[in-house]
C-alpha cells in the first residue's frame, strides 16, 4: 500500500523522528545496510537545515521510482523531499558545495554531501519564498559511485511526484506511478475513495494493475482498471500518457482528479469525467489530445491539493528533477493558517532537460 511518512519538523526534537522515519522506509524497501546508513544521513542533514536555516518545515518521504523513465523496469527507491517556507538560499551554488555548513550543530555533512552520496538530488530555492530538496536511494547505489546529478533520460519526458497523507496517518489514499512500454510512457494518479488503509489498498491496485498493463491506452486501461478495482471502495483515476514517437500526449480520468498542461506560458485544463473507477464508471470515457513540446509541462493532482492552485510561474522549474517540482507545488499550495485537508498527491511529467541547478 501506498506508505508515507509525513513529519513536521519545528524544532530538533523531530530530528530523531525522521531518521527513524527513513530508516523504516529504508526495511520497508529492503535496502541494505549502507544504503540505509545513507539515507538516515540524508534525512538527519536535511531535517536540521530546516531547524537551522528554515525556521521549521517538513520531510514527506515516500517509496517511488525514479525520474529516468528510459527503463522498462524501473527499480524502487527511498524519496525524501525536505519542504519549508523559509528564508530561501541566496547562493544555491555555495550550498551545494561539498562540506558547507553555516549550523554549529549541523553534522557537517552539508548540502553538498547529500547531493554526492544520495543517487539523485536536487534542490530548488528562492530568497523569501523557501526551499525544497529532493533525494532519492535506490538499492542497486554502490558506495562512491553517484553522480552530482542524474544522467539525462534516454526518453521526452521525465516523471516523478510527491504523496502526503491526511493528518501525517501511516497510510495515503492515494498514489501515483509511471511506466513505460516501447514509446509509451504512461503516468498514472490515483484517489481511493475515503482515507486509510482500505482507501490506499484500491490506490495501491490501481498502480498494481497500471504496471502489468503498459501498454494500454488511457480509455482501455481505465475500462481493465474499473474491472480490477471492483473488490476495491474504487478511486478516482487520470491517466496520462505519452508517444514518444509521435510527440502526443493522450488524457482521460474518471472522478475528480485535476490535471493541467503548460505549452509556452499558457495553462490548459484537462478534465476527468465524473465517476469512481471501480463503482460507477462511465458509459463513454472522453480522451484529450496535445502535442507535447520541449516546453510542456504536465501536473496531475488529487482533490486534496486546494482547487484553486496557481500554476508555478519560475520557468527554472522545467530543468529540475520532476519531483521537486510536484513539492513546490504542494508546499505552495498550502500554508499554516491553510493546511492540506486530505490525503494530497502531485504527480509532474517534465521535458527531458535536466541540464543544471537553479
């Protein structure tokens, strides 16, 4: 099912909490004991930079797949992403060097070596709107071998996203996932209908069946879904996906599931049709077409997120790890007097450009 740890970090007592937080993840996951060292050590360094520097934020940490989407059978990693409203990094380059600290009682390791021990970082931040950072750890990293960045995708498209959960409870209700198939790319978001454990067994269904059934369309792998989830409470489902030959990207959801799609400085909504994949589906399931450019971007999200989000206007975004930019949509779209008021996931798919910090 789908897992998240959601921890409010406001002060260094919280610190502990995510360590334990993403050394669970890292036993849930299977991996092994260097990886784990690695990734409590990521998660320590940033839960303190958001006491330190940020006055407060959050860790959401979830098990996804990677942003390279050039292969068929992605491996799972452990994601940590670190959101705060803060004071944001004036010299984003200087943080990031290896061994840079300003805390005194940072563990010295800095953002600089999260970014060289972690097999993907990346990191986003503006002075008086705050910071986001996202590393994953997959368990196929040896020691010493990752990269300041990840290698740019083989494919058009890069995909990746962030799950929280109503009230930080163990398990979310929704879920997102991608796949590929040939030049296929399918991303896929699911809201099981209610909250809790039974709630994320039909999210969790949905990504089950989405992974054996790449190949489908987004009308027929929503009909095969409706079949599949019938045991289930049902979900809300979108799913989107790309030709990578053709440059089209093909929409179709059931129930209330948002998406929108950048090309160039426009926003376009793509509508769900209403329903409960699993319970009352459709009799006719309505597919949307767009051209996909160097320039799209693609935003999937469940209803927890509030209806009235606006759009990320920092066009740097399009070179970030895709889930950096799903977090910096859910960190914006929520604030303390307007907290997030179920469980909440972004899913993003993004050019294949990823060619530099901003």
């Amino acid at each position: 099912m789908s897992r998240v740890w959601d921890i409010p970090v406001q002060d260094s007592t919280r610190v502990r909490d995510v360590r334990v937080a993403a050394e669970a993840a890292c036993a849930d996951l299977g991996l092994d004991a260097h990886s784990t060292a690695v990734t409590a050590l990521v998660a320590t360094e940033l839960a303190t930079n958001l006491v330190r520097h940020a006055n407060g934020g959050y860790i959401v940490i979830n098990l996804t797949a990677p942003i390279d989407t050039s292969t068929q059978t992605p491996v799972p990693c452990v994601q940590i992403a670190s959101l705060d409203h803060g004071p944001g990094i004036t010299d984003v380059t200087a943080a990031l060097r290896d061994g840079s600290t300003t805390a005194p009682s940072s563990l010295g390791a800095g953002l600089g070596t999260c970014l060289r021990i972690s097999s993907d970082f990346d990191l986003h931040s503006r002075p008086g709107t705050g910071t986001v950072a996202v590393a994953h750890i997959r368990p196929d990293q040896p020691p010493g071998t990752s990269s300041s960045r990840p290698a740019p995708p083989r494919t058009g498209a890069r995909a990746g996203g962030i799950t929280t959960s109503l009230a930080h409870a163990e398990h979310s209700g929704d879920a997102f996932a991608w796949t590929a198939s040939g030049s296929l790319l399918t991303l896929l978001l699911a809201d099981g209908l209610g909250h809790g454990t039974k709630a994320a067994q039909a999210s969790t269904t949905a990504v089950h069946e989405l992974r054996h059934n790449a190949a489908l369309a987004p009308a027929d792998l929503l009909r095969h879904l409706h079949t599949a989830l019938r045991p289930t409470r049902g979900a809300a489902i979108a799913v989107a996906q790309l030709d990578q030959d053709t440059g089209r990207l093909s929409f179709a959801g059931v129930g209330n599931i948002g998406a929108r799609l950048r090309t160039g400085d426009d926003w376009r909504h793509l509508l769900s049709h209403p329903g409960i994949v699993g319970a009352y589906f459709p009799a006719t399931v309505p597919v949307q077409h767009a051209p996909w450019r160097p320039d799209s971007l693609l935003v999937l999200h469940s209803d927890g997120l509030p209806s009235r989000w606006a759009p990320p206007d920092d066009p740097r975004l399009l070179v970030h790890d895709p889930a950096v930019t799903a977090a910096v949509i859910l960190r914006d779209a929520a604030s303390a007097v307007r907290p997030l008021r179920d469980d909440a996931t972004v899913a993003v798919l993004a050019p294949d450009r990823a060619d530099g910090h901003a």
